[in-house]
C-alpha cells in the first residue's frame, strides 16, 4: 500500500513538532509518574525502617534494663557474700574471745575482788596469765593464793613470789598462772 500525504510542508513541521511535543509530554508525565511511584515507595519504606529502629530502641532500652537489674541483683549477691564472709569471721573471733571473756569474769569475780589491778596479760599461745596490781592488805593477797593453791582444778603452774606478802599493806603484787578452767 501506498501513503500519499498531501499536506503543505509547514504543516508537516507542525505535525512532526506536535507529535515530538506529545512524546516529550508523554514522556515527562510517564517519567513524573514513575518518580511519584519511586518516591512513595521509598516513603513507605522510610516509615518501615523507622517503625522497625523504633522497636529495636525499646528492646535495647529493656535488655539494657535487664542488665542493670542484673548487674545490681550480682552486685547485692556479692555484698551478702561478703557481708556472711564477714560475720563468720566475726563469729569465729567471738567464739575464741568467749573464752578468755569467761576466764576473766570468773578471775574477776573469784580472785581480783579486793584489790586493784593493774594490768592482766594473757598469752594466747602457752595460756599463761599475768596479774600486776595493788593491794591495800596483805590478807586479800593471801586469799587470792589461797584460791590459786586450792584450786588446781582451776589454776596450775602458779607462780605467787613471797615478795607478794613481805609488807602488811599497801602492796604491789604480781603473780601469774596457767588458766585451767572450762
């Protein structure tokens, strides 16, 4: 078939411009449309990513919670470990200071009623105990020998110096022996 076009050169111009003025038309809105569609799609996964960032920062907020409590609840458990570490320690110490506790109650109570004392030593090791003091007689300090000889149940290894008894008052004493009471 054969195509015979009849139309004035300028208005063959004028077609062709018109329809490169379409296509270019054409063009740009199919091109608008697929940036709208481009950005639209975009948006929607911006709002994606954003949602999802928004729960991650809730979950990291409650495990970095649960750490602190955690961390606080191991720091607490430590403390009450040292703190138990610390009163056994303290129980032992009292269980071996109830002793001597005891033997100076019942000294004082049996022996040092009369006098004053000036010092008492006790040696942990051989259990020896030392007494300095004053007496105003000398009968108090022959009571407390006579405690200390007669009861052996009690005190063993006494060494009482005679120099104890030399005066009739005002004396200056200093006997030691070895605690055996329970």
């Amino acid at each position: 078939m054969l195509v015979i076009n009849l139309l004035p050169i300028e208005q063959k111009k004028r077609l062709k411009i018109h329809f490169i003025y379409c296509n270019v038309v054409g063009s740009g809105l199919f091109l608008a449309l697929l940036i709208l569609v481009l950005i639209v799609f975009l948006a929607g996964f911006l709002a994606f990513l954003d949602l999802k960032f928004y729960f991650i920062g809730k979950e990291i907020i409650s495990e970095q919670n649960r750490i602190s409590q955690i961390e606080t609840i191991n720091g607490i458990e430590k403390k009450v470990r040292n703190l138990n570490v610390e009163i056994n320690n303290l129980d032992k110490i009292q269980q071996n200071q109830s002793r001597y506790y005891q033997v100076l109650s019942q000294i004082s109570e049996n022996l040092l009623s009369k006098v004053r004392v000036d010092s008492l030593e006790i040696d942990r090791g051989t259990q020896k105990i030392t007494i300095t003091g004053f007496s105003s007689t000398r009968e108090n300090l022959l009571a407390i020998k006579d405690i200390l000889k007669n009861s052996p149940q009690y005190y063993k290894d006494v060494d009482f110096p005679l120099s104890n008894l030399t005066n009739p008052k005002n004396i200056n004493f200093r006997f030691s022996f070895i605690y055996n009471g329970q």
